[in-house]
C-alpha cells in the first residue's frame, strides 16, 4: 500500500474471520489532510466566483 510506505497511514490487519483491516492517519498524514481540507474549502467559498469568471472568460473569447 503507498500510502503506508510513504508514511501517511498505518495499517494494522487483525487475523479474525473475515480478517479486520483498520487504517489510521499518522502526523504526516493528518498535516496532508489539513492543507487539502482547506484547499477544499477555499475552493467551495469561491466556487460561485469562479464559475462566473469562467462565464465572462468564455463569453470574451467565443
């Protein structure tokens, strides 16, 4: 798994039937989360924003 082997995850695999996979965030992983989970949100703030810079861009140039 890369997201183990790039240290943003642990996984730990518990030998019951069926076998138990549980995956935790680590340091690395959690700071990742947070810039993206702000990027998400700044993205969703501004979405009407840029929606109509796309339509007075297309509008210019079509």
């Amino acid at each position: 798994m890369s997201l183990e082997r790039d240290g943003l995850l642990t996984r730990t695999v518990t030998p019951t039937v069926p076998v138990t996979v549980s995956c935790e965030l680590t340091d690395l992983g959690l700071s990742l989360h947070h810039m993206t989970r702000g990027l998400r949100n700044c993205a969703q703030t501004h979405m009407v924003e840029v929606l109509a810079h796309r339509e007075n861009y297309d509008a210019r140039t079509s």
